[in-house]
C-alpha cells in the first residue's frame, strides 16, 4: 500500500533524477506524471499510484518546498476540474492514455461547451444537434458563456442526439476538436470591458464516434460528473484564512482608519465570519472527496461562494467611496486568467456579479441542494416525459 513514506521516496527519486536546475519544465511535469505523482488517486500509468487521494498533500508539499515547477493549474483549470474526472469516469483505455497526460501537463488546454442562448439553466433543454454519419457525428448548434474557448484546443461537449426522446434522455457527451474548420469562437464582451468568455459556432463539425465519452443518449448522465466536479471547483477551491474577497477589504481596514464606520464595521465582521466558516466548510468537503466523487454538497459550497463574492465586493466599493467606483482598465482585453485579488476594487465588483451565474445559476442550485441534499419535494415538472421536439420554444 502506497503510504506518505514512500510517497516521499518516490518524490525524492523523481526529483534526483530530473534536477529541477536543469531540466525544462515541461519534461519535469512530464516525469512527475509518469512516476505518478500527478494526480495519486488516478490508476498507475494515468499520473497516479491508486493512492488515497488526501495523500497528494504530501507530494505537493515536497515538491513546492524543492522549488519544482507546477502545471499552472488555474490556466488549465477546466481540463483538471472538469474534463479529467469525467474522461476518468467514462473514457475508454485510449482516451484516457490520449488525453489525461497532455491535459495535465498544460500542452493542451480544454474548455466546456454546454450552455446555449436557449439552453442555461435549463441545460438539458440544449438544441444542438449531433447526427450520426458513418464512424462521425455532424455537430451543428451554438454554445454561449464558453470560457478559455479562445485558449483551447479540446472542449468537452453535450449535444442532442435524438429529438424524439425527452430532453434528459436524448443527449450525448462528446471530445471536440476546436481546430476543425467548423468551429468558430468569437469573443463577448463582459461588464468588466473584458473578454474572457466565449460564444462558439458548429458548423458541421466532425467529430469521430470514438471521441464519445459514455453510450448514446447517457450525455446527461455524463455531464453531472462534470458538473459536480465544476462546481468544487469553483466553490471548494482551498484558501488560505483571509483569502479570496475578503482578504483585500480586511487589509483595506486596517490600513485606512479614515474610511472606517461602524455600520460598515458590524458588516465587514459578519462577512469575515462568513468567509471562514465556508474556507473550513470547503475544507470538510475536500476531506469527503478523499472517500469518491463530489456530491451535492458542491451546489451549496458554490451558493455560498457566490454570494459572499458579491456581497463582499459591495462592501468594498462602500468603504472605498468614491475611490471603489476606479477601474482602470476598461479596453477589449482577452485575459487568460480571472484575478480576482490583483485587480481594483471596481473590477472585483462587476466581475463578481457573474458568480451567482457560471457554474449553474445560483436558483437551479438552490433547488439541488433543497431536493438532492435537503430531502425536500421536488418542484413540478411538466415536460419531464415530453419528446424534446414537442417543447415549446
């Protein structure tokens, strides 16, 4: 059984034999993926050592204390979060062995083609449409919301597969090829003057049936794994106390006596108090995933992170004044990282309004958590066993 002890030997061996001085980055992360080191949970020959999961604490650590080179996570963090875990789960041998190691190392970035203009709370009402041709399926539809699209190379992607089967039922989880003459990615502009997001056209798109994730018509089904997953990822992300939103605020006051009230301190209190306890709730949930898959848990950690971001950010731009109200940089950029901490107060207050949206809305979340965690009635549903062509549109 693998044990932080020889975790550690192992660490120690990769690290003498790849010199971090010498060796270039990409090759260190790929001997790092081949000794298992990457992911050691995952099976031996896919970055891991089928280790407990809470054990990668101990390579990181190791490695970090070395000064060894990581695989900027949050750049690729979509591949890592989202499109791993699911081609984990549902992926055939070859898909694992083709996509996992570049993935992980960053050669390759993904993105997740999901929602649509008429399809994002009610994601599986999607409409575009996947049809079978020979060993490919011709993919023609529109995704909006698509972050890193403009990055990517590979997109996870959730297409209709048979309009004749209620709208749950007849979807399909596919690996697109973003470099196919079909795809076009445009850029939307956000409130922030940003743009990080996407909107993306299939135009009779290719896709090979052997870069299907899961059977036909199980792309629902599919498609919770990674939606579970996005959701710790996006909620559960492990902080340091006074990280995150409420890190620049609490510096703010202490460093600005001039701008402090106390109807503004009993808020910043209350906040503060509300941060930590979902740092340490976020802290209990990474604990619960050593046993497996994430759960509904997610759903709530994402609730909360979203709205402490925004009220948080609005407590800034209070206590700033006139000052909250800056933001410096209002051009057409195509950022490749959303920073939340290095930007102004302004910046942080408009992109945060996006929070209660990406990832799943925080209304269809709150409805996960009353039904799939809480036990509570189900809302009704009319169009649950209604052909997907016979809905109203």
């Amino acid at each position: 059984m693998t044990d932080a002890a020889e975790l550690k030997r192992r660490t120690a061996e990769l690290l003498a034999e790849h010199p971090i001085a010498t060796t270039d980055r990409v090759d260190f992360l790929k001997a790092r993926f081949d000794a298992g080191l990457a992911w050691v949970h995952y099976p031996e020959g896919l970055g891991g050592l089928g280790a407990p999961r809470a054990l990668q604490a101990v390579v990181d650590a190791e490695l970090e204390a070395a000064g060894a080179p990581d695989n900027d996570p949050r750049r690729i963090g979509i591949g890592l979060g989202m499109a791993a875990p699911t081609i984990l789960g549902y992926g055939t041998e070859e898909q694992k062995q083709r996509f996992l190691k570049p993935l992980w190392v960053g050669e390759e970035v993904w993105c997740q083609l999901f929602s649509e203009p008429g399809a994002g709370s009610d994601l599986a009402a999607l409409g575009t449409r996947a049809v079978k041709e020979g060993d490919e399926w011709i993919v023609n539809g529109q995704k909006v919301w698509t972050s890193s699209a403009h990055l990517a190379r590979w997109a996870i992607l959730i297409a209709r597969t048979d309009p004749d089967l209620p709208k749950h039922q007849g979807i399909t989880y596919f690996i697109c090829d973003l470099t196919d003459p079909g795809v076009e990615v445009r850029p939307l502009r956000q409130i922030t003057g940003e743009a990080e997001f996407n909107e993306v056209f299939l135009t009779d798109v290719r896709i090979p049936d052997a870069h299907r994730l899961g059977g036909v018509g199980d792309g629902w089904k599919v498609a919770q794994t990674t939606l579970m997953n996005e959701r710790v990822s996006i909620g559960g992300m492990r902080i340091p106390r006074e990280g995150g939103m409420i890190g620049p605020v609490a510096q703010t006051w202490r460093e600005r006596p001039e701008l402090r009230t106390h109807d503004l301190h009993q808020r910043l209190l209350k906040l503060w108090v509300e941060a930590e306890v979902a740092r340490l709730t976020g802290e209990r949930l990474r604990q619960q995933l050593v046993a497996g898959q994430p759960g509904y848990e997610g759903s709530g950690m994402k609730l909360s992170f979203a709205r402490l971001n925004q009220e948080i950010s609005g407590l800034e731009v209070e206590l700033l004044g006139e000052e909250g109200l800056l933001y410096e940089d209002w051009t057409l950029r195509r950022p490749e990282l959303v920073d939340f901490t290095g930007r102004d107060a302004g910046y942080r207050y408009l992109r945060s309004k996006g929070n209660s949206i990406e990832g799943g809305t925080s209304e269809v979340l709150l409805n996960i958590v009353a039904e799939r965690v809480l036990g509570l009635p189900a809302e009704p549903r009319t169009d649950k066993d209604v052909a997907w062509k016979d809905l109203a549109r």
